[in-house]
C-alpha cells in the first residue's frame, strides 16, 4: 500500500510536466495555424468589390454579369539562386502563395494581372535557373479555369534597356505568352499590353518591333471607333474591334517628376516622396509617354514598378493607378487592387473628342441634333490649327451637325481618319513651349476643305 502511494505521489508531476507541454504544442501551433494560414482569410475577408452602377436603364442583375472583376498586383520579385537565401524564399514565397490563393478563393476574380517584375533575377538567369523559377511561380500562382491571368515583362524579368535582349524577350513571351501590343477584350473592355521597357525610343530592333505593334494596334482601334465610312480607304480594309477606350498594362508608370502628390497608407515613406525621377529608369521617358497617351487615348492606366501606391491625372483627365508591390520582401504592407470594370455605352454608336481646325471666322447656328454645341474660343487665322479651343464633350454627337460661314457656304462637322498621315513641314504646328499638353509634331496635321468649308479634326478618338 506504501509503495502504490508514493508511486502515484512522484507520478504527479510528471503528468504535469506533460499536460503543460500538450498545453504550449496547442497553443503554439494555433498561433502558427492561425498567423500563417487563417490570417490571410480574416484579412481578405473584409475586402469587398466596389458596387458598379449601370444607370436607370439597367438591372442590378445585368449589371451584375457585365461587371468584369479584376485584381491587379505587381512587383511579386520572386528570389533567385544569387541573391535568395533558402530561409527568405521559404518565408516570402510562403505568405505570396498564401495571400493569393486565398484572394482567389474569397474574391473569385474574372482575371488577374501581374504588372511586371515577376521575377527578381530574371535578367540574370540561367537557363537552369529560370525554369526552376518558373516552375516555383506557377506552383504559387496556380489559378482555377473561371480565373485568367495575364503577367505583364518588366525590368527585372529581361532587364533594363541596356540588358534587353530578343532572347530574354522571347523567353519571358514564350512562357507566359506576353506581346507588346497585344490587345485583350474581356466582356466590351480593351486591355493594351505594352512592354514599357522598350519604350526606350533608341530604335534599338526590341523598341523597334514593340513600337511597330503598337501603333498598328492604335490605327486598328481608331478605326474600329469611327463611322464606317466608304471613302475612308484607311480604315477600309482594317480589323474592326470593340470601340471602348482601352484600358494599358504596363510596368513603368508614365512620366512624373516625383512621388510628391501621391497619398494614402500604400505611398512612398514621406523620405522618398520628394526624391526625383529618372526618366528612362523610374519612370518613362516625357517623349514616351506622350506618345502613348496620343495613340490610345486610354481610359485609364495601370502600372507598378516604384513599388508604392500613386494615382496620378494626365493632360487632367486621363488617371494612372501605381500599384503597390505585392511582396513582404519590398514593403511591409503589400497589397493589391480590385477594379470591376463594366464597358458603359453611349446612346450613339460613334463618339469622338475632336478638335476644330478653322478655315474662316464662322459663326455658329442651330444644331439640326438634340445635342447643344459647344463653342469654341478660336485664335489665329484662316488654315490655323487652334488647340486653345475645348474638347468637345465625350457625348457629343457630330453625326448631322453643321458650321455655315459667315460668307453663306456650307461646311459639314466631318470625322477625320483617325491615322493621321504623316504631315509636311508646311502643316506642322509651330512649336510653342507655353502649349502645355499639345501633341507631338506627328500628330497635328490639319487637312482643309475647299470651298472654304469647315472641319473638325479629331486629336484622339475615344
């Protein structure tokens, strides 16, 4: 009886010892369970898709199927075998992995889209090297058949300029299937690939090729947004596509001087706001820039790159959206963007922001539309290109409208070719550094009318 007793006297604390250790395993793996796995769902959980209205005529449940669902993220850097340490892909890897499947899984996305710099050394790469960091990219971004991913090149993925070569180009093309551009259309909405690192304007054969594809992409869509028009032998023979004004991808955001303007909590730390851009480097180039403005005309411009949040109007109207990137490794609060699209149509099929060439003083009589005219203050003589005038509104219809002169002969409000030719040094506009926003040289040709009739020139069709 002695010996029972102090055997399950000298037992107690063993039991102790042991129930305190099942205690800290459950505990400690709870909070592994729950900081690295369910984290991510409590989180995302709270994110919502932003309500799309599609106006008086249209139903919530229309609206509903014509919403296209996008998330946006850039900048993923995935590690290489130079610069990754085994324990930091682990980690990184781990919690991009996570966060994205999950997003998928709560948000259930029409698409997604990776802005560039998927890679961290994909500039540097071995062939070796870059199939085992492709075959780690599409084990964490795996994605279902109702979601479609689109990845955008950035510097990192082929280098910067002076690194660029048609072989990593093709490389990074035949992988993820990327073109410089390349048009999407998903539900009505146009999406324009471009690969801004050959925005570099050297003419160097990559620049070259790129460029080439998307100025024929731009006459393809100018075309597709003008009235069919049997005299226009420009457009006669070209590829009619959606009329929507697209929506560009690309890694490098626009030209602007700095992170200045920008605000929020996925901005720049304010030591790195006012430190100015490179062009050609941070950002793209001014001449760049303008020149995919001028072609596209977008509606609305996504980019990554800085690694911080930033939205931005050019010429005052048209937005660029910098997405932060989507890796603990660069910030510590990354995030990404959900965007729900839905293509808006107007009552008439053919919209144009155009702007007025005079031939004449004129002046202006009753419109034969619904439409009221917006008039326009006009400097300069008869065969001027005036820019100081305003753009129309985007719903102004020219379809019927006219100008009588003041000398009584007719003049008809006509939608130019929306490929401008090339003009000659006669009709080249005058360079005036004090025109804020005027177009590039080969955008201003000017066409007149005998007769002394009157036309609108279109700048940029929508």
């Amino acid at each position: 009886m002695l010996s029972s007793s102090s055997t399950t006297v000298k037992s107690l604390p063993l039991k102790k010892r042991l129930c305190f250790l099942l205690k800290l395993v459950c505990f400690v793996s709870s909070v592994l369970i729950f900081c690295e796995f369910l984290i991510y769902y409590v989180v995302i959980f709270q994110c919502r898709w932003p309500e799309v209205k599609g106006g008086a005529h249209v139903d919530k449940k229309e609206t509903s199927t014509s919403v296209l669902k996008a998330v946006i993220l850039a900048d993923t850097h995935l590690l290489g075998e130079i610069k990754g340490h085994w324990l930091d892909k682990l980690r990184r890897e781990w919690q991009m992995e996570r966060s994205f499947q999950t997003a998928l899984w709560l948000l259930q996305p029409d698409i997604v889209f990776i802005l560039g710099d998927v890679f961290d050394e994909g500039k540097w790469s071995s062939p070796q090297a870059w199939a085992d960091d492709v075959r780690r990219f599409r084990k964490m971004f795996k994605y279902p058949v109702s979601t479609e991913l689109v990845v955008i090149v950035g510097n990192h993925d082929i280098g910067f300029h002076y690194e660029m070569t048609t072989y990593k180009v093709n490389r990074f093309e035949k992988v993820f299937n990327f073109t410089s551009g390349k048009l999407i259309t998903r539900k009505g909405i146009n999406f324009v690939i471009v690969n801004s690192v050959a925005m570099e304007g050297d003419g160097c054969a990559v620049c070259r090729t790129s460029e080439a594809k998307l100025a024929a992409l731009s006459h393809k869509l100018n075309c597709s947004q003008q009235k069919p028009n049997h005299s226009n032998k420009r457009c006669s023979d070209v590829e009619k596509l959606p009329a929507s004004e697209p929506i560009l991808l690309q890694h490098y955001p626009l030209y602007r001087k700095s992170d200045a303007e920008c605000s929020g909590e996925d901005s720049a730390p304010p030591e790195e706001k006012n430190i100015p851009f490179k062009e050609k480097y941070d950002v793209l180039s001014q001449e760049a820039s303008q020149k995919l403005i001028w072609w596209f005309h977008p509606r609305l411009i996504l980019s990554g790159h800085t690694h911080s949040a930033c939205e931005v109007l050019h010429a005052g109207k048209i937005p660029e959206i910098s997405v932060p990137s989507f890796s603990w490794r660069n910030r510590n609060n990354p995030s990404f963007i959900m965007v729900p699209l839905l293509i808006c149509w107007a009552s008439r099929q053919y919209l144009q922001r155009l702007k007025l060439t005079v031939l004449e003083d004129a002046e202006w009589p009753q419109s034969k539309s619904n439409e009221s005219l917006t008039k326009f203050s006009t400097v300069g003589g008869p065969g001027r290109s005036i820019w100081q005038g305003r753009d129309l509104p985007s719903g102004f219809a020219f379809l019927g409208l006219w100008v009588a002169p003041k000398q009584g002969k007719a003049g008809a409000l006509e939608p130019a070719p929306c490929s401008p030719p090339t003009p000659s040094p006669a009709t080249r506009a005058p360079s005036d550094p004090a025109r804020a926003g005027a177009p590039p040289s080969y955008m201003l040709p000017a066409r007149s009318l005998p007769d002394q009739q009157f036309t609108l020139r279109n700048s940029v069709c929508l």
